[in-house]
C-alpha cells in the first residue's frame, strides 16, 4: 500500500495531467456530434475486432458440430431439387420461395447474448456489405433478431430474446395475427398476444411471421405453440411459443433487405 502512495506522489503531476486529458477528451466527444460519432465508430470497429477474433477460435473448436449442421442442411436443400413434394410442415426456411423483393446477404454471429433481459447480437458484415438499421435477420430455422446499428464492418441484431423487441406474427393455419414479444424468462419461449379468442388454437400449432411490416417476409418460421391460457378479460390469447432455433447455439444467419421498403415507409408517413 505504502509503494502505491508513493508512486502517487512521486509521478501526481502526470497522472493529474492524464486526469485532466481524459475529462477534456469525454466533453468534446459528448458536445461535438461529430467528434461522438468517429468514436463510436472506432469503438465498434475494435469491439467488432475482439469478437471477431474469439469467434474465429470458438469456430475452429466448434467445426465438428457445424460441419454437421452444414451436413444437414445440404441434405435438405439436395432433397428439395429432387423431391417437390418436401413436407409443407419443415421448419427450415428456403429463400428461393420468396419473390424478387426481398435480397438475401450471409452473415456470422462472432458475438451472443442471451441470458440478459434486453439480449444483443453482434455479426461480421456492416454498411460496406449493404447491410442497414431494421434489416431482419433469420437462420435456416426462423427469426433471430432486426438489425440496430451498423459500423462498417459489423452490425448489431436486436434479439427475439430481448423485452423491447416487437414482431408481428400469425397462426399459420389461419389469418389470425398478433405481437410476437419476450417475457424475459425462457430462452426457448417468447410469448404471442392478441390473438382473438374466435382463433381455433392448439398446442403444437406453427407460429410464422405475418408479412405485416416492411421487415419481414411472410411464411418465416417461428416456433410452435407450446402452451397457452385467455386473459383477464378473456377476450384474446396469451399464447406461449417455443422456439424452432436454438438462441444460445447461433452461428450462421440470412440478413434480409426489402427492396421496396423505403418506398413503403413514405407512402405510409404521407
């Protein structure tokens, strides 16, 4: 203790001069927005670095069970250029079946978090691969998150798994729509409300995205219908869904871009 006090005293004009750089540093960065958005980006830049670089090795440690997934869905995919008749009910997404409106980009998860109340990803593509806020972002499987920020190089995903998250979604056998939304509890579950009580609902029923918003096509995979019970008023559902993805296994993922989304945004702003 006593060897810390006088490395104080023997160097305090340094360390007050250091003291004082820092403070002058954070107020020009917090009152030029300029200056605040150049640090922003460097520090999504090395952040984006640092995870890029423990995913590359969490990846190499992981290829076994990946190369197996890779498997599986070559598999599929084979499956589906020699059999037209593949089962209505497969839980994996092919991007082929939809139009000409929407385009399709890879990307890697190098970062995860799922055990928080507002859960965040973080992929290896940004603004230099025409990646953009609101973009949704799906796996083989279903819906993983939207896109929140990008940097050049990376972006952030609001994850299904986070309290703030709002998606629409509707009951595959029918036209019976509602928001899709996260209590916070379960990793495997998110919750499904305002479906009418005139629904027909069972368990085991598919829950897809609706196609009312400009974000995400209609027809992608959610999860199925794991449980469910009416509200207090007892005029809609409050329907537990349990997730076709596994949120705390994500490796590979589809970002999606509407083409005509800003076109959709002004005519609905006038």
């Amino acid at each position: 203790m006593q060897q810390i006090i006088n490395f104080i005293i023997r160097h305090k004009n340094f360390l007050l001069f250091f003291l004082l750089f820092c403070l002058s540093l954070i107020f020009t960065i917090q009152s030029h927005s300029y200056h605040k958005s150049k640090f922003i980006n460097s520090a999504n830049f090395f952040t984006g670095g640092v995870y890029n670089s423990v995913n590359n090795i969490s990846s190499y440690l992981n290829l076994k069970s990946q190369n197996q997934l890779l498997a599986e869905e070559n598999l599929r995919l084979r499956s589906l250029l020699t059999n037209t008749n593949t089962s209505s009910d497969s839980i994996y997404i092919d991007s082929t079946s939809f139009n000409k409106l929407y385009k399709f980009y890879n990307a890697n998860v190098i970062k995860n978090s799922f055990a928080l109340s507002d859960n965040i990803l973080t992929i290896n593509k940004g603004e230099t691969d025409n990646i953009k806020q609101d973009f949704g972002v799906i796996s083989t499987k279903g819906i993983i998150g939207i896109i929140d920020k990008t940097s050049n190089n990376y972006a952030t995903v609001l994850s299904i798994l986070n309290t703030t998250s709002k998606i629409s979604a509707q009951l595959k056998k029918s036209n019976h729509f509602g928001t899709l939304s996260w209590n916070g509890n379960s990793p495997d579950l998110v919750q499904l409300t305002d479906i009418p009580k005139v629904a027909h609902v069972k368990i085991g029923d598919t829950i897809i995205t609706s196609g009312r918003s400009s974000i995400f096509p209609k027809n992608i995979g959610i999860g199925t219908i794991d449980n469910f019970k009416l509200d207090a008023a007892e005029n809609y559902y409050e329907i537990n869904v349990k997730l076709f993805n596994d949120m705390t296994n994500l490796e590979h993922v589809y970002v999606i871009e509407n083409i005509h989304k800003q076109e959709i945004i002004k005519l609905e702003n006038e």
